[in-house]
C-alpha cells in the first residue's frame, strides 16, 4: 500500500469516527439521555426561566459550521438568549468520570458532559 493510500484510508477511518461521534453527540444534545448535564454559576443565576430556554435553544441547535465545528463531531456551539450569549460544549470522560475517554465513539467507554456556560464565564 502506497502512503497516499494509507492517508486514504486513515482519513476515512477519522471521518467514519467522526460521524459516530456527532450521532451520539447529537442523540444526547437533543435527549440529555447517555450523559451529564451541567450548567455554570452564571447560567443558574439567570433563573429558572432563563435557564429552560437556554436548554431548548441547546437542544435544537443545528448552526454547525466549519467555524464552530472543525472536526463534524458537533460538540460545540453558542447561542443568545435573554440578551446573554451562551456556549454549550460536550467533553468526552472516561466512565469514572476521571480521565478522558479512551474513544468517545464508543458510547460504551464514554461519559459526555455537556456544559452550557456564559460567554463571559468561558
């Protein structure tokens, strides 16, 4: 095998992994089903109401771009709501919650965390 053909191969081997972590990115991003849910100090002081619709605004998030989403997994973005401008962003940990995961395509090996934070708190 030629070496442009093992780049070949190597980039459809990332771009297949890429695609099963923006599945399970989305799946949990829209559900909050299959990981941890966690918003800043600056969020919850917001209020209640405030914070719900943060949550929904999060959760039909489709604005990915090459910008905000280099890698496709669709594990970032920001939104405004109430005047405030939040980022939300998805970490993949180890099931202990200790290290990072050792593949975040492998929902079975990987706790994701979905912060959603002020922008002024990032």
């Amino acid at each position: 095998m030629t070496s442009s053909e093992r780049n070949d191969v190597a980039q459809n081997q990332a771009s297949e992994q890429a695609l099963r972590i923006r599945a399970l990115n989305d799946a949990f991003r829209q559900s909050l089903v299959g990981g941890r849910f966690m918003i800043t100090v600056g969020v919850h002081a917001l209020g209640a109401a405030a914070s719900a619709i943060i949550l929904d605004e999060v959760r039909k998030f489709s604005g990915f771009s090459e910008d905000n989403d280099p890698y496709g997994e669709h594990d970032f973005g920001a939104v405004e709501v109430c005047g405030q401008r939040i980022f939300w962003k998805i970490d993949y940990y180890d099931l202990t919650l200790t290290f990072g995961s050792p593949d975040p395509a492998d929902s079975a090996v990987t706790t994701r965390v979905l912060t959603v934070t002020l922008a002024s708190e990032y």
